[in-house]
C-alpha cells in the first residue's frame, strides 16, 4: 500500500509539471530587449562581429621625427579614392595588442652579424607590449617557422638562440611565408619585422608575387637592412662558393613603404660604440605603441578584388602620417591558391632539405 501511494504521488507531480510547462508553452514570449549599444568595443570585438570594417594603422610624426600622440578621433579624414569615409573605429596604439612575425635571416652572410643581430632582437622581443603575440621564421636557402604565435617571451629568445648562419638567401618564400602566417594572429593589427642583410639568391615565390600579397593585406611590414661589417659580408652560392652579399633596399622599401612600415638602411651598425641595429629595433617597437588605428565601412561595397587607394589627412599640415597606401579584398579562390602555393613550396624545401632527427 506505501508503495502505491507513493507511485501515485510520483504520478501527480509529474502531471502537474508537464502542465505547467504546457501552459508556459502557450504563453506568448516577450520580445528580447537588445543589449545596450556599448560606448567602446574592444579589436577583438570589432572584426567578430564585421568583417567588412576596413582597419588602418596610421603613424603621425612631426616634422622632427618625433610621434604625436595626442590626437582626437575628429582629427582625421580618411579618402578611399578620393571619397570620405565615415570613421566607425577608433583607438590609440598603447590600447591596441599586435599579431607580430619577426623574419630573421640566418644566410651564411650573416656570419660577422648574428649576434648583434639577436641581441637587437631580444631587446625588441622585450620592448614591445605584453598583450603582443610573436611568432620567428628564419630563412637562408629556405624558410622555416621556428616559433608559432606565442605571447611567452622566453620561447621566442630561446628560438632566437638556436639560430644559426649558412646557405643562400630565400628571401620572398620568407616574406611569403610570414604574410600567411600572420593572418592567422588572433589581433587585427598585424605587423613584420623583417632582418637581413643581402638580396634575394633562392626563393620559388617570386618578387611581384610576394609583393602583391603584402599589398594587398593588411599587414605594416618593418625592414631593417643589414650593411656590412667590420669584417665584411659574405654569402655562399648553391655550389658553396664564398660571394659579396649587399643588401638591396629598393627591395626592401618596395615591400615597407605601401604598407605603411619603414625599411632601414644599418650601414657599419656597431662602430662608433653604437648599435645601429638595437636602435633601430627600439623604433620599430615605439612606434607600434605609439601608432592610431582607425576603421571604417566602405561606402564602395562592391564585392571585387579591384585594389582601392587610401588617403588620411589631417587639419595641421606641418605633420606627416603614414598608413598603407591601399587594399583589395582576396576573394576565397586567391586565398586557396596562396595556401596550396605554401603548402607546395614547403613540401618542396622539405624533400630537398630533410631535418635532421
């Protein structure tokens, strides 16, 4: 009998549960209210929820070379060619994280200017901000990520370290290579540094390739290019013979320069009891905290791959800002052909180059 009562009590609950939620299925549901417009979105935020924003990392120096940082949103006006755009993002360097490659060249040239070179490095690794995530590719007679993304200093300098020089100089696969890997940074801007000393002797990606790519993206590409040193530089062909390496900076500056970075020319870096290429490296990291980013949706919406030039002004005209000169949007089938061009190229090196185990 207690079991029976117990069963129907059971029974009468469930009864009365499943006509509560019947009842609350009938009732009609209120309208979700939408959340609050917030007054500020973080980066992050701004390319999950729009693609489509068009994001600008924009340099203001005066005439002296010195950064301005003190500008207001109202100071600028941005032309996408030659119409006004309508600024829906705004932000100030030291607020905004960067996606950052370093590209470091261990060609055999590089033999009297490593270890200047990686103590600049390790000065920049430790100059840039805490919320930067870094990944290294090094290259001589092919290109190689070293270090993935991360935001663990002591990774990238351990990375550094094992570097050694030899071989010829793959410059544009590294380029290449750096430019792909940086669009998968979890930031929106995005940044390369960039260390060498010679031209390009070795890469299966060719110049105009690699230069529409970085034209395209948007990426700020710092340069610095490597003079000789005290005892001279010397890279070695693919039959091993010793040749004069000499830094080509058109190359450079074609790569920098449209995308709103800067390439610098170290000639005899470490005489004169100053270190040209430190220097230099601690530019390049002031100036990520120090630069504007700006977005806005185009008023051109047309879906294509048509290049659209860029222009900011600013109401004091005694200032120089600096910002890519352009973009195009990469239709899905540009990007498949990119990756399978990576994925051939390092199948390539791989073969001709089997890693020691």
């Amino acid at each position: 009998m207690k079991l029976l009562r117990t069963a129907i009590l059971l029974s009468t609950i469930t009864l009365i549960t499943a006509s509560l939620v019947m009842a609350q299925a009938r009732r009609p549901q209120p309208q979700a209210t939408p959340p609050a417009t917030p007054q500020e979105v973080s980066q992050d935020d701004v390319v999950r929820v729009d693609t489509e924003l068009v994001t600008l990392t924009a340099t203001v120096t005066d005439q002296r070379g010195r950064y301005i940082a003190n500008l207001k949103q109202s100071d600028f006006t941005v032309y996408e060619d030659g119409v006004k755009q309508e600024l829906g993002y705004f932000n100030t360097g030291d607020r905004v994280p960067v996606s950052l490659g370093i590209i470091f060249d261990t060609s055999g040239s590089m033999v009297d200017k490593i270890e200047g070179v990686r103590d600049a490095v390790e000065h920049f690794v430790k100059s840039v901000s805490t919320g930067d995530e870094i990944f290294l590719i090094r290259f001589s007679e092919d290109a190689e990520l070293v270090q993935d993304f991360t935001d663990d200093r002591r990774r990238i300098l351990r990375a550094v370290e094992r570097l050694e020089p030899q071989g010829s100089t793959a410059l544009y696969d590294a380029i290449f290579l750096g430019l792909q890997r940086v669009t998968g940074g979890k930031h929106r801007k995005r940044a390369l540094l960039l260390i060498t000393d010679g031209n390009d002797t070795s890469s299966s990606v060719k110049r105009d390739t690699a230069l529409t790519l970085a034209r395209k993206s948007e990426v700020t590409i710092y340069a610095l290019g490597i003079g000789h040193g005290e005892r001279g530089s010397f890279g070695h062909d693919q039959h091993g013979s010793q040749i004069k390496d000499t830094v080509d900076m058109r190359v450079l500056r074609a790569f920098a320069e449209p995308t709103g970075g800067a390439a610098y020319l170290l000639e005899n870096a470490h005489q004169g009891g100053r270190d040209l290429v430190d220097e230099a490296a601690a530019q390049v990291a002031a100036e990520l905290k120090q630069q504007y980013t700006l977005g806005y949706y185009p008023s051109n919406k047309r879906k294509d791959d048509s290049f659209r030039q860029i222009k900011i002004e600013l109401p004091d005209k005694s200032l120089r800002v600096r910002t890519k000169r352009g973009y195009a949007r990469i239709a899905a089938v540009t990007r498949l052909t990119i990756y399978s061009s990576l994925t051939l190229m390092s199948e390539h090196h791989q073969g001709a180059h089997p890693k020691k185990p």
